[in-house]
C-alpha cells in the first residue's frame, strides 16, 4: 500500500452507502423513505457524485451518494432498525453493476471469483484495491449493526458503503461511537431515526499499480434525527434528541469522536469541505412536523 497526497486544498465527499443499486438523477419516492421528510442534504448540488438508490433482494435499503473518481462513497444515508448488535459475517463483498453500465442490474452482486474487474473497477472500487492496504480496514459507512433483519445487514457488504479507515480508529473509537449510537436509539427513540453518515478528504489517496484508487477519509462524520423520542428519558440522553452528530479523525492518534449538535457539525463541515453556504443535512434542521418551528407548520 502506498499513500499519495495531492496538492489540492481540503476537498470533502459525504456518503450513502450501497448493496446492489439504482443509480439516479433524482432520488425516487421507493427510496425517499431513507430521508427525514424525503429530503437528502442540501448544498451538494454542483458536484459530480452518482445518486444510488441501493437494493438488495428486491427492496430499497438505504442511499449512497457516491463518488466515481475516488472511489468511495460521500455519505450514506439510511434508517436504523433496532438491533442487537450482532454482525452478519458469512456475507460476501459485492459491487455496484449500474455504475459499470447503463444496462446493469439494479441489484448487487457478489464480486467475480476471476479477475474481471476491468469492466467496473473505472467507476468503483474492487477487493483488489483493499488488499494490500496494511493501514486501513473496509469500514461501513452503513454499519451491519444499525439494521436487524439479515437482508438489511447483507446490503451493507457492498464496497460502495465502505471507506479506507485506519484500523485502530475503525476498531476503537469509531466502533465504540456506533455502539452507543445504536443503544441510545434503541432505548430512547420510538419512531423511525434517520442516519447519515459521511466523511472528508483532504488529498491523500491509496494507490494500487501507480494508480490513485482511493481516497483516504480525514473524518469520519455521523448524524442522526429522530423526532418521536422518550420524552421521559434520562437529561443526558433526552438532550441529545431530536437530533445530534458527531465526528472523528481517521488516524492512529487523537481519533477521539467528539459529539456536537447536528449545526455545529454542518459547522464544522462547511469550513473544511466545499459544501456551500446552504448546506444542511436534515430537512427543517430535523424539527418535528407539527412544531411551532416547523414552516409546514406556520404555513
């Protein structure tokens, strides 16, 4: 493995994860539901990422914004399933067929026991990419222990929900941060939690064959939303609904994942990637639909 930076200035790229796909101008109303109110996040209109609406025997299962040149995904976006935890293991990597063509199933498929990757490896990633990469693990965007059904947990082993995150970040903080995430919404949220979780880039890629093939994530990001929460919870939990975010550093050392509100992490965002000045990541900044806040509201 070898890292090669750039000269650029900070560039970002946010996620959507995905598991056998449709790639899409606009997002279709089957797969809206993995928005809060149908709405993906404002302020990335101009940049040249793919849509990918991600199916998985037969259904919708979450939505990735996904970059073809560095062959990762920007952000990810899904619901949460309440879960116990558990990894589904025996599940093989897949790979996206409509990025390669336009004729291309919408499903994922498990990658080719022979090396035929010439016909996609142009517009996403392949195994071959991660596997010298002695620093960096395959890290969900989506994490398996978010969902609970086992089709829901086999559509997040596609490596356009994946990014090269250093190990001991991806095992360590980053984890622990997922699993307080899922024990939180687990107890506390009633109705649906909306997730997207995403990353930044400043240059720094993985090359294989002297060829830049992946983007290395500077920070991991993560927010969620969910507006039908205990209200009865105890303040330092009730405090953190409806919505909160956090965000790490993909590196050995200082990876501390610190948690912020959800502004404060669009913030944070807006000064390190070039999302524009309207960037917002829920619809209404994730108030409830019946609030004294919410323009649906006072309309």
């Amino acid at each position: 493995m070898s890292v090669y930076r750039t000269d650029q200035t900070l560039v970002c790229f946010l996620i959507i994860v995905m598991a056998g796909a449709e790639v899409l101008e606009t997002i279709s109303p089957e797969c809206k539901q993995f928005f809060y109110m149908g709405t993906p996040p404002r302020g990335l209109e101009e940049q040249p990422l793919k849509k990918i609406c991600q199916f998985y025997s037969s259904k919708p299962r979450f939505v990735t914004l996904y970059d073809t040149i560095s062959h990762i995904p920007v952000y990810s976006a899904y619901t949460f399933k309440r879960s116990d935890g558990s990894k589904k293991v025996d599940v093989p990597w897949m790979y996206e067929p409509q990025l390669s063509t336009v004729s291309g199933s919408r499903e994922m498929e498990s990658f080719p026991s022979l090396r035929v990757h010439k016909s996609f490896e142009d517009s996403q990633a392949v195994l071959d990419d991660y596997s010298d990469t002695v620093m960096f693990e395959r890290g969900q965007l989506n994490p398996d222990e978010h969902q609970a059904h086992p089709d829901d947990k086999a559509a997040t082993y596609t490596l356009t929900n994946v990014v090269p995150r250093v190990r001991e970040f991806n095992i360590g903080p980053w984890k622990a941060h997922e699993h307080t995430i899922r024990k939180r919404l687990n107890n506390y949220c009633r109705g649906t939690a909306f997730v997207v979780t995403g990353v930044t880039t400043s240059g720094q890629m993985i090359r294989r064959l002297n060829i830049n093939r992946l983007a290395i994530p500077t920070y991991l990001w993560s927010a969620y939303c969910c507006t039908d929460f205990d209200h009865n919870a105890p303040y330092s939990e009730r405090s953190k609904f409806p919505a909160f975010a956090a965000h790490g550093l993909n590196d050995r050392e200082n990876n501390r994942v610190q948690e912020m509100t959800v502004q404060q992490l669009e913030d944070f965002l807006k000064r390190v990637t070039y999302v524009s000045s309207s960037f917002q990541i829920f619809y209404d900044n994730c108030a409830p639909p019946n609030s004294a806040d919410s323009p649906l509201h006072l309309a």
